[in-house]
C-alpha cells in the first residue's frame, strides 16, 4: 500500500473464487472451463465482452490435427519447426513441443462452443485449412477472414447465457491486490487477493476479493499510433503486473503486421486501422507486395528468398526500409486475378470481409492493388508464466496475449496466438481448479478501496497531449527501426510521462481514461526499456546499430525491473 492511499473505504465489495480480468478468447475459455466445472466466475471487462482484440483477429488459429499426422499430410513436429524458426532462438523448445500437440485441443473446443470453421466439401479432411506465411503446411483454420469475430461472438453468446459467469461489463481493473501490497514488510512469498475495479458506469471503485485471479487482458497495440488493435488495447494487464513487481519478459519484442490498409486521411491520428490478413499472401492465394502500383514484382524477395510469403517480422521489415528509403507512404498488395489467378468470385467467397471494406472505399481487389501500411500487431512478450500459466505471484495467472509462455519467442508465427490463448486458457483452470484453498482464502481479510482524491480531473485537454505524446513517442523512437540514440530519448520522454500520468492519477479520483493513460506510458517505457537493453536484432526487435543476430550475449529473454 502507498503512502497516498489512505484507508477511508468504499462500501462496494464482492467475493469470488475465480475472477477474470478481460474478455478475448483466452478469457472467455477460462470463464466456461470454471463454470463447466460447476464454479462461480467474475468476469470483468472495460467495455462489451465482445469488444476484444480476438474480435478483430482476420486470419485464423493454427493446429495440427491428429489424424493428419497419421495421414502423414502434416506433423506435430514440422509445426514446432516452424515456430521455432519464427521464434529466432528465443522460443522455450519443451513448450513449443507440448504446444504442437496439444493445439487442437483448442479448435475442438471452438467448435464445440459452435464456432461454424469453412468447411471443404471437395476433400475428404471437412475444414478448409490454409497456409500462411511461415507456415510448412496448410493447417490453419478459419471462418472467412473474420475467424476472431466469428470466435468471439460464439464464445460470448455461451458466455452470456452462463448463470454462473457474473459479467461486469464497463469495468476497469485499477490495480492488483498482493499481499505485499497490503503489508510491504512482510517476507512470505507474495499472493495475489484479487483486484480494485473502476465501476465506470456508477463512477465508483469496486473491490473484487478472489482465491485466484487470471489475467486475460490483452495486448497493447495503443502504445503505438498506429495499430491494428482496438483502442481498449492500453497493456492494462502489463502495467497492472509490473506493479505488483511481477516478472516480465520480452517487451521489446512487438509485432508489427505487414498489412493494414493505408487510408490518407487517418495520417497521423491514432484510429485503428483496418487489418488486411496474411492468407492474402498465404499458399492458396498467393498475394505479393510490389512497390508500384501496376508491378507484378514482389520487392520481398530482395530480402528473403520466400519472398511476399516470409513471416512477418521480415516482410515488416522490408516494407519499412522501403518506404523510408523511397520516401512512400504505403506499398501495394495485389491480390487481383492478374497476380493471383483467382477468379472475382473466389476472392469474394474467401474474404468477404476484406472484400467488402475495401470496395466500400473505392477498392475492388480482384481489379485494383491494396495500398498498405504496417502497424502494430502483437504483443510478442509478457507476463512470465510457469507451464500451468501462473505468474511469479501465487494465485495470479496469466493467459492469452498478456502472458509470456515462452511459445513466441523473438517473433510469433502467424495464427498461433488464437491457439494458445483457447489451450491455455484451459491449462490455467485445471491448474486453478486442482490447487484452490477455499479455507485459507476465507481468512484473508481485504480493505476497501480509497483513492486518495476524489476531485474529478477537468483539464482533459492536458492529459489527452501526455497520451498523443506517448503514442507519438513510441512510433517514431520505438517502431520497427529503432537504435540507441532514439531509444535514450524514448525511454527518457517516457519516464517523466510515466511520472506525470502518476501525480495524475494520485491527485484525481481514478477515472477509466486517467488509468488507460497510466498504463499506456508505463507499458510504453518498459518496451522501450526492454529494447535499449538488447543491443541485436532479432524476430520483431531490429536495430539499425546492431543490425546483426548476436547469441553470444541475447540468446536470453530481457527482464523489467
């Protein structure tokens, strides 16, 4: 407890067992598991517990399924491969193996919940699987190109008819609570008692007491300017963790997607960006990136013998320098029949979405290239877990994006995150169900909450700057091209935002943007942090003053103080 924090409490408190904090896929997995084990569950979510970064997820969720092992049309073990070489040295082997085999656990249970895969009536295995770049072997399942939203519906439909799932929707976690927190000379092991939650709706702050709390809560593609995230996106979870002196791993490592669609007028605002899927470029379809508009040449092969069909962090990469050093403003995705081959009425079927959006401003892709942009992504980092997705602090796990399982390494394979957070969201309750104390929680006696302050803030206009700073920050000093001059300066403009948004914070009663805001800036110094550590590129992370891969020294997770 901080010396700001005074004891005058509030009266609005709940006891649960099991709280969940965020509501993408990996949450919301969680959420059934508990109550299929018969279990009371709160979940809390900052807006809809649709409005996720699992909705917007275009591609699809990769597994082997075991029966094509048998076939021997795929195996367990070139899926590993695979990540593994995506990871750039940094993915824990054990994991990716358990991983590999233990994927299609998670599409069983989608489909189990109704989620509707497409189908292929014209081969004798029932799902159409595609084959995006890094990927050996089609073997990632879709519905469309809008696989999350079609997750995420089906989950939250489940989710919301469940008596045993008290949702609080419009609620924003503050901050966790530890047994260190309540007493900073006690020198047991530390614990987590659950968390304090802003009530937005009803401008209050509740308490939630839980035996065990799961951190479901997502990435924080927000930091950046621009993003394929949504804007709840703030690293909430990270900043939450950090905290409670948690460990964290890997922040440096962020995600940039090749292909958002680039939109003039958006230039230089923080709008989410629409997402152009990778299976444009995958196998079937056969996409390529050119940097004019009426080239059938795919510039990517100048930097990697795959081509427009490399993972990532190359193709990333490869648009960034190109249009830095050519002076674009985006790159071109053609995908039309010309390029592809594909019929009008094939790209249609397969991406309606894509299809849809892009006509509606004036883009026919079966005719016309895509102009695109990259924009963050994906949060490749985290907090640390063990194998059964628990943190550094007992009873406080962590799944889906926010955690670090050691499965992503330097850099995610495409579709792989869907997958673990459905796996791992069920890895975590098992664990939860099988080491739950109900007697010794009960004793645990947990105060109100106080803020320190309840003087609402009225110069929003201030605050608003130290956000567009932080995002202004991250984009030009910490993106794809980073060194150490720029990143000195991030982490020190950082720092002193990290500061003010705090005084904020202590000096006003807690609203939900004062603790977006507050989160923002502190997840954004620990990624710039986190990369001023790691003199090398690799994976997601490159540096144009160590433009070179060095294991001698960073064949090592970096670690946040």
């Amino acid at each position: 407890m901080t010396k700001k924090e005074k004891r005058t409490e509030e009266k609005n408190f709940i006891t649960a067992d099991y709280l969940i904090i965020g509501s993408g896929i990996a949450g919301l997995r969680a959420a059934i598991e508990l109550s299929n084990s018969g279990q009371k569950v709160v979940l809390v979510t900052k807006t809809e517990i649709e409005h996720s970064n699992t909705f917007y997820a275009q591609g699809g969720a990769a597994a082997v399924d075991p029966s094509r092992v048998e076939d021997e049309k795929d195996s367990f073990e070139s899926h590993a491969q695979d990540t593994l070489k995506a990871g750039a040295g940094l993915c824990n082997a054990e994991v990716v193996e358990r991983f590999s085999e233990k994927a299609h656990d998670g599409i069983e249970f989608l489909i189990n919940q109704g989620v509707e895969f497409t189908e292929n009536p014209d081969d004798e295995y029932p799902y159409e699987l595609h084959q995006e770049g890094g990927h050996a072997k089609p073997r990632i399942y879709c519905v469309g190109d809008f696989t999350g939203k079609a997750i995420e519906e089906t989950l939250a439909k489940v989710v919301r008819a469940d008596l045993n799932i008290n949702i609080l929707e419009y609620h924003t976690a503050i901050n966790l609570i530890t047994k260190k927190w309540l007493d900073k000379d006690q020198n047991e092991d530390d614990k987590c008692y659950g968390a304090y939650v802003l009530d937005r709706q009803n401008k209050s702050v509740v308490t939630i007491k839980a035996g065990k709390t799961f951190l479901a809560t997502g990435g924080a593609g927000r930091v950046f300017q621009y993003t394929s995230n949504p804007e709840n996106a703030t690293g909430d979870g990270i900043a939450m963790a950090h905290r409670a002196d948690v460990d964290i791993a890997n922040m440096e490592f962020f995600q940039f997607h090749p292909s958002v669609l680039y939109e003039a007028n958006l230039e230089g605002d923080a709008k989410k960006r629409f997402l152009i899927t990778e299976a444009l470029r995958g196998e079937k379809m056969g996409g390529i990136l050119t940097l004019e508009k009426d080239s059938l040449e795919d510039f990517v092969l100048n930097y990697d013998v795959r081509g427009s069909h490399a993972t990532r962090d190359v193709v990333a990469k490869a648009i960034d320098v190109e249009i830095k050093a050519k002076g674009l403003k985006h790159v071109w995705l053609n995908v039309t029949t010309k390029a592809t081959c594909k019929s009008k009425e094939y790209i249609k079927s397969n991406f309606p979405e894509i299809y849809k959006t892009c006509l509606e401003k004036g883009i026919d892709i079966s005719k016309d290239p895509i102009p695109v942009v990259p924009a963050a992504h994906y949060m490749c980092g985290g907090i640390v877990v063990d194998e059964n997705s628990e943190t550094s602090i007992r009873d406080l796990y962590a799944i889906g994006e926010v955690a670090h399982t050691g499965l992503m390494g330097a850099n995610r394979l495409a579709s792989n995150s869907l997958t673990e957070a459905a796996l791992y969201g069920k890895i975590a309750i098992e664990h939860a169900l099988a080491n739950h104390d109900e007697e010794k929680f009960s004793e645990v006696k947990i105060p109100g909450w106080c803020a320190s302050s309840k003087e609402r803030i009225a110069d929003v206009a201030t605050m608003n700057q130290f956000w567009d700073t932080t995002r202004t920050v991250m984009t030009n000093l910490c993106g794809i091209d980073r060194n150490e001059q720029r990143l000195k300066l991030a982490v020190a403009t950082l720092t002193a935002l990290v500061d003010v948004s705090t005084d904020i914070y202590y000096n006003f009663f807690p609203t939900h943007e004062i603790i977006e805001l507050r989160n923002l800036a502190l997840t954004a110094k620990i990624i710039a942090e986190s990369a001023l550590w790691r003199k090398e590129s690799r994976g997601c992370h490159q540096r144009n003053d160590y433009p070179e891969r060095n294991d001698d020294e960073y064949m090592i997770a970096s670690n946040v103080d």
